[in-house]
C-alpha cells in the first residue's frame, strides 16, 4: 500500500497553546459523575442523569481537547519538548492507573491474608460469633451466610478466564506488529495489526459479558456475595471499564492511520495508546493469577 503519511516539520520552539476551556469541562464532567454513582449506590433516582451527564460533559471534553490536540501536531507545532511533555504525562497517567488497581489488589491481599484468617483463628470472635466459619480462599461460606450468602462456586479458572488471557496476550502481539509496520512505514501492516488488537478486545469484553451472567445466574456469584464477590466485581469489572476505554483510544489511532497522520519517526499518539493497551495486559495477567488462579 502506498504511503499516504502526511509530511510536515515540528517546530523548533516550544509551542504555548491558547487559554483552554476544556479543563473545566473536564472537572464539571467528574464532579457530576461523582454525585450521580454515589446518589445511584444509595438508590436515589436523580443519580443516573447526574451521571448521564457528567458522562457526556466529559466525552464531549475529550473529543475536543484531543481534536485541539492532533490539529496542533498535523500543524507542526510540537516541539521535541512538547513530545517530552506529552510522554511524561502518560507515564504520570500510567503510574496513576498502577495506583487504582493496586489499592484494590491491596484490599483482595488484606482481606485475604489477614481478616479471613483471623476470622476462622481460635479467638474470641471466631468461638462466640461464628464458629462454623471456615478460613478457605475462594470463600464460598461467609461469617453470616443468612446476611450475606456465598456463591455456590468460582468461575473456572480454565475456562473463559484462560482464554481472555490468550485473547490479551495475542493483542499485545499485534499492537506491537503494528508499531513494528509503523516504524518501518508499512501502513498495511499497521493497519491490520490494530484491526485484528480491537476485534480481540472486543472478543475479551463479549466473554467477560457472558462470564458475568455465568457468574449472577448460576452461581450466585455477586457483589452482595461477600468479600470475595465483591473484590472480583470490582477488579474484573474496573479492568474491563479500562478495556473498553482502549478500544475507544484504539478505533481514533486507527481513523488516524487510514488519514495517514502519523510519520516513522514522530508517532506519540500511536505509542500512548500502545503503551495504554500493554497496561490493560499486565492487569489482567495478574488478575488472572490473584483472582482466578491461586
């Protein structure tokens, strides 16, 4: 395929943009996500459209602060600076996102090692209060099954688990073959490699939908199911959020190749996206191995 790459030539300043709206558009839209996942966990009808509608401020802020964004580079006014900054920014996002998941592994590891164990030790508590509890990990029996009944069984973990592993793992594959076709200018090749990445995604988020009727309908494995319910909830359900988040990223660098925005040698938007999709990976890889396996 012949390259239709546009050519331009960054300038050699450091570019100051505009005063820029979108900021607080941003802060608008999570403030009123805020209020309305809070107003909707206490059961307040307001909640879905204050979450509505911080969801669609902030999708209407990322859509136009990206746009400013790419038409400032399609410009050529990104200086070498400006790319530092632009990649110590997604690392900081990076790092930020490592510090999400590993407050919710943390509560997984705790509740884990220490409070099950404690609950089912010869102790005060365990004698008087529930001295039937066994300390098992998964935990099927709860402390109090009448307030809180515990699923019948876990997902298998060599079922749908082991094969979105083989799903995300052949992704990252083929994000990297694209970044491969990129450098060397192969737009066919880059192309193709971010297709086959979101039809993957898209097959890892269809079985993480089906996993979850499993889960609810057979065996009542839920978030009201314990402990272990709801840190599995929250881990899979988080990761699978960020999946989706990916696909999203995913399906704009794509548009963005086949309008042949990108050059060999100045690509950060691809490589963001890139470096995003191999965070996605290593979550699951561990999620895999905590939640599913041991």
């Amino acid at each position: 395929m012949k390259s239709i790459t546009k050519k331009y030539r960054p300038t050699k300043r450091y570019f100051l943009p505009e005063p820029s709206r979108w900021p607080l558009i941003g802060s608008l839209g999570l403030f009123f996500s805020l209020i309305g996942a809070i107003n909707i966990i206490h059961g307040n009808w307001y909640g879905h459209y204050f979450f509505m509608g911080g969801a669609f401020l902030l999708a209407y802020m990322m859509f136009g602060w990206f746009s400013t964004v790419i038409d400032e580079s399609m410009q050529g006014l990104h200086s070498q600076q400006m790319d530092r900054t632009y990649r110590w920014g997604m690392m900081w996002f990076i790092v930020s996102e490592v510090a999400f998941f590993a407050a919710f592994f943390g509560a997984l590891f705790y509740a884990r090692a220490f409070i099950v164990p404690l609950l089912g030790g010869k102790n005060e508590t365990h004698t008087l209060l529930w001295p039937q509890f066994q300390a098992l990990w998964p935990l099927i029996k709860n402390p109090n099954p009448t307030l809180f009944p515990g699923p019948k069984e876990v997902i298998p973990t060599w079922g749908i688990p082991a094969l979105n592993t083989l799903l995300l793992l052949t992704s990252a594959g083929f994000i990297t073959w694209a970044h491969w076709g990129l450098k060397k200018n192969r737009r066919r090749q880059l192309n193709i490699g971010i297709l086959i990445t979101m039809i993957l995604g898209i097959v890892f988020l269809a079985c993480q939908a089906y996993e979850y009727t499993e889960a609810y309908t057979v065996f009542n494995l839920t978030l009201r199911s314990g402990i272990y319910g709801s840190t599995f909830f929250m881990l899979t359900g988080f990761h699978a959020a960020h999946v989706t988040l990916g696909l999203i990223m995913l399906s704009v660098i794509l548009y963005r190749c086949l309008k042949g925005h990108f050059q060999p040698e100045h690509h950060f938007g691809f490589e963001a996206v890139s470096w995003y999709w191999h965070f996605v990976d290593v979550v699951w890889l561990f999620l895999f191995i905590f939640v599913y396996w041991f």
